[in-house]
C-alpha cells in the first residue's frame, strides 16, 4: 500500500531540512570563528550521522588547519566500524591530496588500519621533511604510536632536535619522548648540545629536561629564569615529575610568581611547587591577592586554599562578602571544600555579569548539592555561552543523582544537550522532572 503522498511530502521536506543542517554544520565547521567552528564539531560529534563524510571528504583539503583537524576526527569517528576497504580508500585519497598536516593525519590512521611497515617508512619520512614552523603542531596525531618499538618514527622525531630547532619544537618532542624509558640513553645525546642552544627558548626546554641527571643543568636553568622569568611557561611541564628539584632553581621558579601575566601562569606555577614543597610560594601568592587583575587575584586565592595554612577562615569569610565577585565565588568554593557552606547564599544570589564572571558562577554552583541550586542550573541550561550550558548540565546530573539517589532520571533520553540547537524541550522534561521529585512530600 503506498504512503499517502502528503506524507512522502513530509518526509520529503524533513529529509532536505536535516541535509540542509548538515550542510550549515559543516560550512560552519569550516569557517574562519574558532569558537564557531569548534561549536560545530561538538554538535556534529554528538550527532555522529554517517551522512557527514561524504561532505567532509569533499571539501576538507581546502579547509584551514583547526578545521582540518576537527574534520580528521569525525572522519575516524563516523568510519570506525565501517568496512575496512572503503575507509582505506577514503584516507589514501586524502594523502594523496597534498603534504602538510591533512596528509600526516591521513597516514596515521591507515597505520591504524593497515599496520604496514612501508606506510610506517613513508610517515617517517614524511615528519623528517615536514618544515620546522610546522612541527610542534602535528605531534600529537603520533599519541598513539608506540615510539619504543616504531624505530624509524622515533629516528624522525629525534631528528627534530638539531641546533637549530625552535623552542616549540624542542618542547614539544621532549613532552613526546620523555616517558619512553628504553630511549633515555639516546634522547639525552640529543638534547645535551641543545643546552648551549643560541635559541633561549630552545636552550630552557633543554636544560629543563636535563636537570634530572646533573645539577649544573639545574643551575644553568636556575640562572636563565632569573634572568627571563618569561621561560618558565612552556617548559614547566617538563619540570613537573617524581623527582625533587634544587632549592636554588624551585626558588627562581618562586620568584616567577609575581611576574605571571595571567591565571594560568599562576596556577600552573602553583601546582608545580605545592608538589615539590608544602609552602613554596606562599608568601608570593599572598602578594597577588591585591594584584590589579582580579583574575591574576583569584588564581592565588584558589592556589592558596590547597596549601596547608595557605588560608584561615576569617580570611575567607572577608573576601566572600567583599566587592570582587571572582574573590567572592572562590571563596565560596574553598568554604565548601572545608565542609563549611556558607557561600551558598553568595553565590545563589550573584549575578555575574561578564562571561568570564558567569562561567566561573556556574562552575562553582554546580559543585553544591543543596535543592536551591536546582532552578539555577536549570536556567543556565539555556545560557548563550556553552561553557556555562556544560558547568551547569554536568552539576544538573550530579546534583540530581546526589540528592535522589533512588529516584534515578536517564539523562540520555532526556533530549538536552549543551551543544544542541534545540534545547527547550529538553529542559521542560528535566524541569518537570526535578519539580515533582523537589517538592515536600
């Protein structure tokens, strides 16, 4: 019996609005916004309809790096349970498209599939001729290469380190190499002429590394940071470890902290001496406290509260009801951390109005379980910003699983989801839901 043609219509106009969509995604994947762009994968992630990779395979090589790279993981996710014939066919045509970072991707994952020694060859080859501005940017497609059996990658990789290479590169193969115990021996030969490097940043990531086998490395390093404080960001890493540093190179790390230009910088700093010593930088961070950036202030404030005395309970209560509100959210955190809840009423109450402000509000609401945070998150669900939509959705499902842990919800077949274009449904359910699990019985 044939369908009514009215509903082959509907049918019809359905299938050309979800093509149409795709289509919108994936122009908007592509796109020059960043944030745009990386939108798009998450939804088109979450959607993980097939019909995609005919439209990303069309269209990709002439797509920009960051979009390239979010098109290579849908390709590897739309095709992992495909046949093998067809998937081995797609990424050979996209290594024959050209060099550059489409291609070494391209060849990873035929690797994967193939397990070939000449595909192996031609990858190294391929990272040996690949031009240094270029380099620190590709490592991580190799994350899942076994570089202590992969002979010829790690040779390719380890010729990466010659006089020249910038300090990006530098770093970024040492954070590669490091961990591979069996290639010690030949790494350290490596990196040893790169501590007299004429590059700076290169010279640090050199010494940084090899200041776990003589002292005079730490000393050299010790001197550089004292000198240039501004070192010590992309090779703290490489620091961080099970080994204890030298006084003399953790107190020019110290003396990084007033110098640090943003929370990052701070907290990272933070983390590494915390786990070298139970007060290294305490007096600094307490400097910071009064520092111009309020988020510079925040950073110590929350890098404090993990140290042992770092802060008192007086301390905190002032700046929860002082007039910075990241000071105050933080407290507030640290106050619940402590099992004091104090900061509840501060924050239910707060309205944050920068995004940087609303992000850290929802990320610190979600972290209470008490049933006054429930319509809070539930109206953040719908906030234009997805950081905030995700802070809030995550401490939606642990508020709800803590508060009724015999009342279970499937979040799964709720329809929300913090990347989708239509939520609003979506919510209704979980605000039906909490209203009649919330109310007094």
């Amino acid at each position: 019996m044939r369908a009514p043609l009215y509903l082959l219509a509907l049918l019809s106009a359905t299938d050309a609005r979800a093509q149409a969509d795709l289509e919108r995604l994936v122009q908007q994947l592509a796109g020059d916004d960043h944030a745009a762009s990386s939108s798009a994968y998450r939804e088109l992630f979450d959607r993980a309809d097939p019909a995609l990779v005919p439209w990303i395979q069309k269209d990709i090589v002439g797509w920009k790096r960051n979009a390239q790279h979010y098109g290579v993981l849908l390709l590897a996710q739309l095709t992992q349970n495909q046949p093998k014939g067809p998937t081995r066919a797609m990424w050979k045509k996209l290594i024959d498209a050209g060099p550059g970072f489409l291609r070494l991707a391209a060849l990873v994952r035929l690797i994967d599939l193939e397990a070939e020694r000449s595909t192996v060859t031609q990858l190294a080859a391929e990272l040996r001729a690949l031009p240094e501005n270029e380099r620190a940017g590709v490592l991580y497609l190799l994350h899942g290469m076994n570089l202590e059996r992969e002979e010829e990658l790690f040779a390719a990789l380890l010729s990466w380190l010659h006089p020249d290479a910038s300090g990006s590169t530098v770093v970024s193969v040492l954070h590669r190499l490091r961990p591979l115990a069996s290639r010690t021996a030949a790494l350290r030969a490596a990196v040893e002429p790169l501590a007299k490097s004429a590059e700076p940043s290169a010279r640090a990531a050199a010494l940084a590394y090899l200041t776990g086998f003589e002292a005079k490395h730490a000393a050299e390093l010790a001197a550089l940071l004292r000198a240039e404080p501004v070192r010590l960001g992309p090779i703290r890493g490489l620091l961080d470890g099970e080994r204890k540093l030298p006084a003399p190179l953790l107190e020019a790390i110290v003396a990084t902290l007033p110098q640090a230009t943003n929370e990052y910088e701070v907290r990272q700093t933070a983390e590494l001496l915390r786990k070298q010593s139970p007060n290294a930088g305490v007096t600094e961070l307490r400097e910071l406290l009064v520092h111009a950036k309020p988020e510079l202030r925040a950073a110590a404030l929350e890098a404090l509260g993990l140290l042992v005395g770092g802060l008192d309970q007086k301390i905190l209560q002032q700046l929860l009801r002082g007039d910075d509100l990241s000071a105050a959210l933080v407290a507030a955190d640290l106050l619940r951390r402590r099992d004091d809840p104090s900061g509840l009423e501060v924050v239910l109450i707060a309205q944050p109005q920068t995004l940087e402000h609303q992000v850290k509000h929802a990320e610190v609401l979600s972290r209470f379980r008490d049933r006054r945070v429930g319509p809070r998150l539930l109206e953040l669900l719908d906030h234009p910003d997805a950081r905030v939509r995700t802070a809030a959705w995550n401490g939606l499902q642990q508020l709800m699983n803590g508060l009724f842990p015999y009342r279970r919800f499937d979040f799964a077949t709720s329809g929300y989801a913090p990347n989708a274009a239509a939520r609003q449904s979506g919510i209704a359910t979980l605000r039906a839901w909490w209203e009649a699990q919330a109310k007094p019985r």
